[in-house]
C-alpha cells in the first residue's frame, strides 16, 4: 500500500511545463473573492463578538 502511495505522488509531483494565461477576469474573481472573505471575517466577529470576548477572558482569567 506505500508503493502505491509513493507511486501515486511521484507520479504527480512529475508537472509538465504549463502555460497559463491568466485574464482581468480571473483577476477580479480572485479579488472579489478575497473580499467577500474579509467581509464575512468581519461580519461572523460581529455577530459572535460577545461569545469570542467572554470565551477569552474566561481563558485568559488570572487565578488568584
């Protein structure tokens, strides 16, 4: 079974050359996407703000 694996990963490390074009449609798909990431980053954090901050000071809570 790790011949097979090994074989099986060698086989796809070995890449040809590839040539790839990458137009300013693929471009702003990437950035929407990178934005729409952020967004929702910022709008989970917003929404569970309260919960995230209670769970770290309970963490973080010097003992005395």
């Amino acid at each position: 079974m790790k011949k097979i694996i090994l074989s099986i990963f060698i086989l796809i490390a070995q890449t040809n050359t590839v040539h790839a074009y990458l137009d300013p449609g693929s471009i702003s798909l990437f950035i929407q996407g990178l934005i729409a990431g952020i967004v929702g980053l910022f709008g989970a954090i917003g929404i569970y703000g309260n919960k995230i901050k209670s769970f770290l000071k309970k963490l973080f809570k010097k003992r005395k």
